[in-house]
C-alpha cells in the first residue's frame, strides 16, 4: 500500500533540495523538523519510518506524552533491527510557558521559543536542578505583527548580553515565525531580516551564544526560507496534510 506520507516527504525534500540548489547550498546542510502537532502516534511512527529523525511539537503536554510512547516504541524497533537505530530529537516549537519548563527542559533537545530573560532564567533554574545544559533558540518577531510572540529585534542584543550568567543554557540560534500570505515571496524580507540578525550577533561574540540554527520556514514557504539562510525548517502539513 502506497505511504501518503512517505510520499509527501518525499516530495518535501525534493522542494529542499531544489531551494537550497537555487540558493548554492545543499540539502545536507537543512535539517527538516516533521511537526506532529495533533497526529497520532502511527502517523508519526509512519514519518519516521520514512526517514525522519527531527520531530516538532507545539505543546509541552502533548510533546511529553507523544514523546514517551514514540521513544519506547523506537528503541524496541533499535533491539529487533541489526544495529541501534539513529536517535530521535524532539524539538519544542511553540510557545513554553515557566509552568511547564520543568517538564519541557527532560523531554525537548532544543527549545526554539524563548522570547524573555524571565523565561531563560526559569530553563536555566530547571535545568541546573537536573544537572542539564540545555540549547535554545531566541524567537525573534521580526515582522513586527501584535498576533506573534517573539522578542522585536532591537531587544535582541540587549538580552544576548545578559546570558553568560546563566551556565545550564546554551543559545544557539534565532527563530521566526513570518506572516501567513497566500504569495510565499512575500515572506522573504522576514527570513533575510533573521538572517542579518544573526550575522550581526556572530560578530558581537557573546560569550554562551552560537547561531548554529535559523530556524525559519513552515510549509507554505520554506522555500524561500532556504533560499534566505534558513537551517532548520518546521514542516507539517506538507508532510501529515491538514489537521482536522
């Protein structure tokens, strides 16, 4: 029986390749995040047994369940292949709230919506009682829309000055969230925006701050994410089809 869903990545990744060709890069050097905000955990398990390996989720609850039932059922398939598989990581992508970063900071490899010093602070408190170092994203408004969260980029630097007193955090990177519009290239003045960010916060050499990761691109344009700078991409609906 034919996999929708294999079939769509595939097809998903055809589109990154192309992007990234346009933008002389390779695909090898984006990472794609399959979002499974409000899948089920055989659609999941179906997109990993399609080669995904990088897993997004909006919710921390939600993450938290999904996460234990698709682990242990991974490390069983691990046991019954020749050879352990390749680990699963599971990104948060959606907004943390400091009630549930006890729980987010165990579960979640890299946290891309961190938007305020409160919130860095509470990671670090949560992390260091567990004996973590745990990496984050700054998400950035660049867009400047009242709907989204994000820190205004003028705030950016700022905050990045304050980081090395907290030794249970590592920032590595920027996210954004651009506008939904129905012409994809109108989205580009956001990437490059988080794009010249970057550059200009590489330059600064904050101490405890990389920007290994933009993370910027959903599936109605990634392409021009890619063709901007992005690295790491959350894709879900060009992968699991609309939620219902």
């Amino acid at each position: 029986m034919t996999s929708v869903i294999k079939d769509n990545l595939a097809r998903v990744r055809e589109r990154m390749a192309q992007a990234a060709e346009r933008a002389g890069r390779t695909l090898s050097e984006i990472t794609l995040v399959a979002v499974t905000k409000q899948k089920t955990v055989a659609e999941v398990q179906e997109a990993i047994l399609a080669g995904v390996r990088e897993l997004g989720e909006n919710r921390v609850q939600e993450g938290v369940k999904k996460a234990a039932w698709i682990n242990d059922w991974w490390a069983k398939e691990g046991r019954a292949a020749a050879g352990a598989p390749e680990t699963l990581r599971w990104h948060l992508i959606g907004h943390l709230q400091t009630n549930k970063v006890k729980y987010a900071v165990e579960v979640f490899q890299l946290i891309h919506s961190v938007d305020s010093l409160h919130l860095l602070a509470e990671i670090d408190r949560r992390a260091g009682g567990k004996d973590l170092i745990v990496p984050v994203l700054l998400e950035v408004n660049v867009s400047g829309e009242a709907t989204k969260a994000g820190l205004p980029p003028a705030e950016v630097l700022p905050l990045l000055e304050k980081v090395a007193q907290f030794e249970h955090i590592r920032v590595e990177g920027l996210m954004t969230v651009a506008p939904l519009v129905a012409d994809p290239e109108e989205t580009r003045p956001v990437f490059r925006g988080l794009w010249q960010l970057a550059e200009r916060i590489k330059g600064e050499g904050f101490p405890g701050v990389t920007m290994t990761y933009l993370s910027m691109g959903m599936s109605n344009d990634f392409e021009v994410a890619i063709e901007e700078g992005a690295n790491l991409v959350r894709i879900g609906t060009a992968i699991f089809g609309p939620r219902q």
